[in-house]
C-alpha cells in the first residue's frame, strides 16, 4: 500500500464544525466499552510514515487522504484527536469510524457518534484504532454490527474523539482507521446522523478493509515523530 505523508499549513482544526459526538474514553469492541482489546481480531495491514508537523499531520493512500491533528493535556491524561477523512477517488467509501449497532441499541453509544477506540498498548507504545471488528465467539444474541461512515466520491467526512489513559502514560500513540470500498452487499439500513450517512455493515467487511494509520505522536514532545 503506497502511503504519502505532508505536512499540511493551511489545515487548521482548532474548533471544526465536529458532526459528530466527543466521547471521553474511559482502525477491540469499537464503542464505549472497557480499555481493553480483548476481542480477537485478523492481522490487517497498518501504514506508518513520517511527518514533521508537530501536531499536525496529513496521510494519503490509494485515493483516500487523512488529516489529524492530535492534542495532549498532560494534567488530564487526555488526548483528544481530531480528523477529517477526504475521498479522492471516483466512487464511495465506507470508514468505520462509528462504532456498532449492540452499542447503540443497548444506549451506550448515541446513534452517528464517533465512540471510544480500542487499543493496544506494545512495549511503551499505544495503537488506537476504529476498525470493523469480526463476530465474536461464541455470537452474542444481539450481534455487535459495524457501523459505518459513507463518504462519497470527492467529498469529505469530519470527526472528533477523545482518549484517556487511565494506568501508566505510553510514550508514544498512533491512531488507525479502517477504511472500505462501499459495497451495496456490504451495507445497508442507513440512517441520518447530521449530514453524515451511518450504514451497518455485514461481517464480511473485517477481510476487506485497509487500515489507515498516523505516524507515531509523542506525547512528552507533542509531536509526529513517525516510526518507533
């Protein structure tokens, strides 16, 4: 997968329209369930690149461009990512970035929102992620279905999330977004939620997504540092 980096002057998120909710955390079950990745899920491919923009930074791959801007309160322990998703190319892609219809039925996660991502902390590093998950084992009776983001071709899709580190502080943090074709098969029952599309998603997706991620962030530094 060809991924690009740059740095992006002109993009400034300080206080973007955000469509959707901010959610404090207490591409994993993607809701606002515990800190834990407990949940086992198929190796998906990452990206990693490099970008000199301090919080800021800019990732482009196969026609889709994600632009973050990572802010980290040190008092709070809280980090709070903000993004917008653009697609380039010439048809629709889904992003899963909200959540799962369990998490909505059972009033734990509004409706459109972008939830809490799962993570996964390696050796002084933390992966958050908001990716499809597979079904779990054994199936719950109310099954946790992905939920998805339509953003069709040209158009772009804005969100906003925070994270809490609630036991030792990771040295560095990345975030990973998964990333589909929209596929009629794939999707369906949409709903509303501002002027953004939220479909669910059927299983099948968690073999067919990318996963898009950021450059690593140093949270002492406040900064893109890239690779670990």
């Amino acid at each position: 997968m060809n991924v690009a980096v740059r740095s992006h002057p002109a993009f400034r998120v300080a206080r973007w329209p955000v469509l959707a909710a901010v959610m404090v955390i207490a591409l994993a079950p993607v809701q606002a369930w515990p800190q834990t990745d407990t949940v086992e899920r198929p190796a998906m491919p990452e990206s990693n690149a490099m970008s000199h923009d301090a919080k800021q930074v800019s990732v482009e791959s196969e026609g889709v461009s994600l632009e973050a801007r990572f802010e980290y309160a040190a008092s709070a322990g809280k980090l709070v990512v903000q993004y917008r998703v653009r697609n380039e190319g010439d048809a629709p892609i889904a992003i899963f970035d909200r959540g799962n219809r369990q998490a909505v039925l059972s009033k734990r996660q509004r409706s459109g929102a972008v939830p809490a991502p799962t993570f996964e902390d390696q050796g002084g590093a933390t992966t958050l992620r908001h990716v499809a998950l597979p079904l779990p084992r054994p199936a719950p009776t109310v099954p946790p279905t992905p939920l998805a983001a339509k953003v069709a071709a040209g158009a772009a899709v804005e969100g906003e999330f925070e994270f809490a580190f609630v036991s030792r502080m990771p040295k560095r943090v990345r975030w990973c977004l998964g990333i589909a074709p929209f596929a009629d098969a794939d999707l369906s029952a949409p709903e509303q939620a501002g002027s953004v599309e939220v479909w669910r998603a059927s299983f099948a997706v968690v073999e067919r997504q990318r996963v898009l991620c950021t450059p690593w962030f140093d949270l002492e530094r406040g900064e893109f540092v890239g690779k670990l």
